[in-house]
C-alpha cells in the first residue's frame, strides 16, 4: 500500500509538472516542486531511520519440535535522530520452522535506550539451527516509503530436540529381564531392591502403590524397584548418509529419535541404566531428570551424515556395553552389515531391532521392513515392524 501510495505521489508530482511547463503555470509548478520535494524528504528519512542501529537477539538455547519459541531482539540507535516505526523479520532457516513466524510488532528506536520486540514460531524439525541476518524495514512519518536494510547480529543458535513420540511395543519376555514391561509403561518386576517412592504416573500398576504415603500427601504414590543387575539398554540409531527417508510428517531420522526418547523415559522411570553408544564419550550416573535431559540434546544433534555402516556402528557400540545388556537398533534402510553384526553379538547382548517401513512413503528403490525384518530374525534378533508412514 505504501508503495503505491508513493508511486501514485510521483506520477501526479510529474504530471504537474509537465503541465505546468506547457501551459506556462507558476502555481501548478509551485505545487509540483512541493510533492517532487515531500517525496525526497520521505525517502531521506526513511533511509535514515533503517540505518545506524544495534540489534542483540535473546533466544533459548534448546527447545522441543512443536514448542512455540519466543525471540526477542533489542535494538539501539546508534545516532541522535527521532525515529518513526520500524519493523524486523528475522532470517530464519527455512528447515527450523514449517510455518511463518508472527510479525515482530514495529518499535521506534531511541538513542543509548534500549527498545524490545519480539515473534514467535513453532519448531518443526529437530536438529542444530544456527543463523545471523536480519532485516530491519522502516518507513517515514507519512508512510509513503520504505527502506530495508540487512544486518549481521552475532549469531544465535538453537538446538531442537526431538519430542517423545508413543510406540507400543509388544515383546516377548524372551527379549531381556522384562524390558517390555518397563518401555510400556509399567512397573517392571526386574527387581525386587526398592529404590523409592514417586507420584503415581499413567501406566503404573496398583499393586505398588504406597497407600501410606499417598494418605499423607493426598496424592497417589508407588513404589519403585532397581533395575537389577541386567538394567541397561542402549540405543543404535541408523546415521549413514543417504538414510534419512522422507515420511508424511517427519523424516525417519525424526520419527527414530521421538521414539528412542520415549523409550529411554519410560526405561529411567523403572531405574533401567540407558545409554547411546557413540554419542556420548562416557557415560556417568546421573539422576533421572539430568539423564533424559541428556539423551535429549544428544538426539537432537543427531544428524544422518556418518560414514561408517549401520552394522559397524552396532558393533562398535557393543564393545562399550557390559554383558546382557539390550541394545535397540532402529533402522529404516536395509543394511547387510547389520545381519553379521547380530550374528556375532546375539550370544553377549540381547538385540531388538525396530525396522521401520517407509515403502509407502519413498519412491527410490526401497527394501522393505518385511524383507529386512526376515534376515534379521533369522540373525538371531528380536524384530519389531514400525509403519514410518505413519510418522
């Protein structure tokens, strides 16, 4: 609209102009000199008020996908002039957020004195963001120009890491020291040591509740039980390069992590000790709150860019786990070393791979889960099939 505006104030400017000329009119040159003049002095001032400013943005330092972020950016005026309103859009990458960001409401910049702005976005993809310009518009006090300028801020990171994501899981007991029991949700039986009481979460079993301290708290309470010697699980996450597929929603690499989140939580409630291999350089004992809080930005960072293969990488992992231990493989792109390395580990580890189907949703040559989830099995693991087209 103040384009048009300013376009239409020109041509008619003109056009007196022209007029004036031919018919030899003083007035009407007056007046086109008066527009041609208010034109100038707009676009002066609008150049001006886009220019000579600080800008500094506040941003959180980790966020979940779908959480609605808030960014708030503070601009100085580096020179002594009055302002009119100017407004800022931020260059975010494009993969951070599916949906546009809200408009920062438009703020008048004062000399020394700082004035704050903000937007909001939701979060759609998990990963490491990291970007630094920003747009800064302004107009002049009629509204009849505008004039964007570029700025390079320091740079602002956010690490997006993935939200749990439900999967029921139906394993056999067969697949290690009740494990099924305790990512569904339940208070597993694989250990009979009390670690504590907690507040009753959905899932949990009526047979631990505390009745004594639920009375007294007015809050229902259960019991929780060590894990046993053979608590430990770990996860191995397909990283090769090229084996992120896109799904409905979200890619496999995304739909594996929300789900591995998930699982890790409902392991650390029942005092399963988890860990992910190749992640982390060391694993140390932390509470449950700082553990999941770990696991989290570690998922986070994940990204499909390795070298090595599916099957190298579980075997690598293995030498950092102590006998028993399940290790949960998820996969979405077949990988023959994955069938040598089940061979070798099943008689230490218990191997559950979690081969998501993709077929419906990928359009290269795709084996698909059923073909995979065959050899695996006939490997010596535990397979589950996950529809990925879901995700």
């Amino acid at each position: 609209m103040r384009r048009v505006a300013g376009t239409a104030l020109s041509v008619a400017s003109l056009f007196l102009g022209m007029v004036a000329i031919l018919i030899n009119s003083p007035a009407l040159f007056y007046m086109s000199f008066a527009l041609i003049s208010t034109i100038v002095a707009c676009n002066i001032q609008s150049w001006l008020a886009a220019r000579a400013l600080r800008i500094e943005r506040v941003a959180p330092k980790s966020v979940h996908v779908g959480e609605l972020i808030t960014i708030e950016i503070i601009l100085w005026s580096d020179r002594k002039i009055k302002r009119p309103l100017v407004t800022l859009t931020d260059d975010l990458p494009r993969a951070l957020s599916g949906v546009p960001a809200t408009p920062s409401l438009p703020v008048a910049p004062a000399y020394d004195l700082p004035v704050r702005t903000m937007y909001q976005f939701r979060a759609t993809k998990r990963g490491n963001f990291r970007w630094k310009n920003v747009h800064i518009t302004a107009t002049d006090a009629l509204g009849l120009t505008t004039k964007t300028v570029q700025y390079l801020t320091e740079p602002t990171e956010i690490l997006v890491v993935p939200t749990p994501i439900p999967i029921n899981l139906d394993l056999p007991s067969s697949a290690g020291w009740g494990i099924n029991e305790a990512i569904s949700g339940l208070s597993a039986g694989a250990g009979i040591e009390p670690r504590g009481i907690r507040e009753f979460a959905h899932g949990d079993s009526l047979r631990h509740v505390h009745w004594r301290s639920s009375a007294k708290t007015g809050v229902l309470q259960v019991r929780e039980f060590q894990a046993g010697s053979q608590g430990a699980a770990a996860f191995v996450i397909q990283r090769t390069q090229g084996s992120d597929l896109d799904g409905n929603s979200m890619s496999s690499l995304d739909l594996m992590c929300g789900h591995a989140l998930y699982m890790a939580e409902q392991m650390l409630r029942q005092g399963i000790q988890v860990t992910v291999p190749l992640l982390e350089p060391e694993h140390q004992v932390r509470g449950e709150a700082e553990r999941r809080e770990e696991i989290e930005l570690m998922l986070g960072q994940l990204m499909a860019e390795g070298v090595d293969s599916l099957g190298s990488d579980l075997v690598s992992a293995a030498t950092e786990l102590g006998t028993g231990s399940s290790i949960y493989v998820l996969t979405a792109v077949h990988d023959e070393a994955v069938v040598g390395a089940i061979s070798q580990l099943r008689s230490n580890h218990h191997v559950i791979v979690l081969a998501y189907d993709f077929a419906s949703t990928t359009r290269r040559a795709y084996v698909g889960a059923s073909t995979m989830s065959e050899a695996y099995r006939q490997a010596g693991a535990t397979v589950v099939v996950v529809d990925g087209g879901r995700g």
